[in-house]
C-alpha cells in the first residue's frame, strides 16, 4: 500500500495524469476522434517520463531515514542494542550525505555511550530509579532515533543554512540536541558509579573494621 500511495503522489504521475487529462478533454469536445484513448495513453507515458526525468521518478522503497522506528519490546539489552545498531548503520549510510562527518562522529561516539552504559547497568551493583531506567531506554529507542530520522528529512543545504525561528539552523539544533543527551548518558553512569564505589567503600570499611588494626588480636595457643 505505502508503494502505491508513493505512486499515486509522484509528481511523474501527475504530470501523466494531466497530460492524459488534456487529451480526454480534447477528445470530449469532439477535437480528437477515436483514437483518443490511444493518444491519452500515449500522453499519459510521455507525461510521466517527462515529470521523472525533472523531478524524479516515483521510489517503491522508502527513504532510508523513514525505516529508523523501534519498539520497546523484550529486555532493555535487546531493545536498546536492537535501536542503536539501526542508528549506527543509517548514520555510517549518512543518505545523500546530509549529516556533517561531524555530527556523524558525535552520533557514533553517543551509540557507543550508550552501550557502555547498558553494559555498566547490568554489571553494576547499583540501580538506576524508575525514571533514570526510563530515560535511558527511551533514549536509545525514541529520543536518539526520532533526532537523527527527523533531520535527515531536511536537505543538507536547507539544513545548514537556513535559520529557523529560534534563530539556529537545523544542524545547529540536532548538535544542540546530541550535547543534552550526552550529558544525560554521562549522568546516568555517573549516578551508577558513584553507587558501585559506595558499596566498595562500605566493604572496605567492614574489612577494615573486622581485620584492620584496631581490631581484637586473636589469642595465643597455650603452652
């Protein structure tokens, strides 16, 4: 369905249809004879060639930055590694090179936090809140995702050089963007690891107390 309706809104097939149209119109005022059927076919092929070859022929596949959509089933690993092996492989495809190489690195760079964060997570001895576990699937699901499928819907050269309404380009904002959710992997694994090295320093201080120096010397056999 979604082929046809690419079909149906080409601008190649509405240039045949309105050249068809003509000749049908033509036809009914009695201007063409018989053979105006024929000729809206014809009119039909010729307007559709002409349209495609200036805008372009109509695409059975959609672009490759419209396929960027996850679900959010299974376990956090299988979701998250699911949604950021999409992202990398769309950002390393960078279609029609409409991501800046260097917005590409910092969105490869952002993949690779975020894995280390899902790997930190499960090997921590901490536990993010419900929040915080909401927040860092929802970033490699939906936030990251949506960013990179939104801007690669713009053209590189309207991208980067057209300001918007808050007075940035598009570029602009999607690096904007990538820096917020950086700083939110960065704190997630910060709050992980401050609680890992608080349980290490509990277990320090039990060691400590039950062996330390200060502790009661066990006695000697007698003789």
């Amino acid at each position: 369905m979604d082929r046809l309706f690419r079909w149906l809104g080409s601008p190649a097939n509405w240039c045949g249809l309105g050249l068809a149209s003509a000749v049908l119109v033509l036809k009914a005022t009695g201007f063409v004879g018989l053979s105006g059927l024929a000729v809206a076919a014809l009119g039909y092929a010729a307007g559709f060639t002409a349209g495609g070859l200036w805008w372009g022929f109509p695409k059975w596949s959609a672009p490759a930055w419209e396929a960027l959509q996850f679900s959010d089933e299974g376990s956090a690993r299988e979701a998250m590694e699911r949604a950021l092996h999409g992202v990398r492989q769309l950002t390393q495809y960078n279609p029609e090179n409409r991501m800046p190489a260097s917005l590409q690195g910092r969105v490869l760079e952002l993949c690779k936090a975020l894995e280390g964060l899902l790997h930190q997570w499960e090997r921590s001895r901490g536990q993010l809140s419900l929040e915080d576990s909401f927040d860092a699937r929802r970033i490699a699901i939906t936030y990251l995702p949506d960013a990179l499928n939104t801007y690669l819907s713009i053209p590189a050269a309207y991208a980067t050089g057209k300001v918007l309404a808050n007075g940035k380009t598009a570029t602009e904002i999607f690096k904007d963007t990538l820096e917020e959710l950086e700083a939110k992997v960065r704190e997630l694994g910060d709050d992980l690891a401050a609680q890992d090295a608080q349980a290490f320093l509990t277990h320090s201080e039990f060691v400590k107390q039950k062996f330390g120096e200060h502790s009661p010397l066990p006695k000697e056999p007698r003789s």
